[in-house]
C-alpha cells in the first residue's frame, strides 16, 4: 500500500508550459548537431556504445535528436498540439515525468528488440515514441474530441489512437520501414497505457468506453 501511495502521488499542479521548452530543447539539438554533427552519434541511442562503451544517458537524449527538418518539424508539431492541452489538464511536473518515462521506456524496449533480434548497427533517434504517448495521453483525457485525420476526416481521439497502432503494427511487421522506427511508436503507446494503469490508477479503455457509453 505505501509503495502504491508513492507511485501515485500527485504534484502540486502548476502549467508553465513545460510543452514548449520540451520543443525548444528538441530545436536547439537539433540545430547544435547540425553544426557539430558528430554530436548525433554520441547522442542517438546506439546499441554498441551504450552496452559496450557506457554511453547510458542515450537512452534519454535520443529522444531529442533527429535526422533532418521534416523528422523534428512533424514531431515537434505533434508535441506542441497535443501536448499543451494535456499538461493544461495533468500539470506541468506530470507532464514531464510523463513524456521522459514514455519515452525512456519505448527506447529502451526497442534497444532489446535490437539486441536480441541482433540489430547491433540501428541508431535510434527522434522523439516519436514520445510524441505518440502524447497522443494517447490527449485521447485519454479528452476522450470525445475529434482530431482531423491528415487534415481532411474527423476522427474521435481514441479512435485515431486504434488507427495510429494498427498502422504501426502493419508497417512493423509488413517490413514497411523507410528508416522509422515502428516498434518504437508502438512501444511509446504501450508505455503511455501502462503509465496511466499505474501511475494514475486508470484504464484508458475504460474511460474510451465510458465516454461513448450513451
């Protein structure tokens, strides 16, 4: 019971928009490994360097580097729409341990899918599996909005989340790769539902089914 207590223990809750220096961290490595472009090696979550070289903090950085414009411009546009409504609702300081957790735990994850699958030389890189716990976190706390899918058809929040993983899955195991990482994205959605079991104590299938019960 006391350990359960720690774990969901709330903030005192407070919005500084921590969204938008989350996307200006993202920015500004991005623009220093421009300028320093053997900084993205020592960056970007690298299976050899972390195991056999120590290089232990790629498993956060990675998730704030990436490859060219439009990777960090879509993630970024992303961040920023879904995650200001979120940490309006949850607080800034949730917000955060939230999108870090998310992310640390969908890198880690496809570190061992790399591993055990002998992957060795997959860089891994970008904040997407973040972002797309984001996403979740949006579509469990707004359960009844509606999202423009590719800009143009009106999806429910938690039915573009089904959308979203069924394509994941698709493209994961169709071999659709195209440089993304796919299992990432998927991992990123498993960590942001088992965040809310718990962290928050709530399962969001069932606040998805309670909001259109009627």
């Amino acid at each position: 019971m006391k350990a359960a207590s720690v774990v969901r223990k709330p903030f005192k809750y407070t919005n500084i928009h921590v969204t938008l220096y989350l996307a200006a961290v993202n920015v500004l490595i991005y623009v220093i490994t421009l300028l320093f472009p053997q900084l993205q090696t020592t960056l970007s979550l690298y299976p050899p360097a972390f195991i056999y070289r120590k290089m232990y903090w790629q498993i956060i950085t990675y998730m704030f580097v990436h490859g060219n414009l439009e990777h960090i411009f879509f993630n970024m546009f992303g961040l920023i729409m879904f995650g200001l409504a979120v940490e309006r609702a949850v607080g800034s300081k949730e917000f955060l341990l939230y999108y870090l957790i998310c992310g640390t735990v969908s890198g880690a994850l496809s570190l061992a899918v790399f591993v055990l699958t002998g992957h060795y030389n997959v860089a891994l890189i970008g904040a997407s599996g973040a972002v797309y716990a984001v996403l979740f976190a949006f579509a469990v706390v707004y359960p009844r909005s509606k999202i423009y899918f590719w800009g143009i058809l009106p999806v429910p929040s938690p039915v573009l989340v089904v959308i979203y993983t069924v394509i994941e899955l698709v493209s994961q195991f169709a071999g659709f790769n195209g440089g993304v990482a796919h299992i990432t994205h998927l991992f990123g959605l498993a960590a942001a539902y088992l965040y809310f079991v718990i962290r928050t104590g709530i399962n969001p299938v069932c606040i998805w089914k309670n909001a259109y019960r009627n």
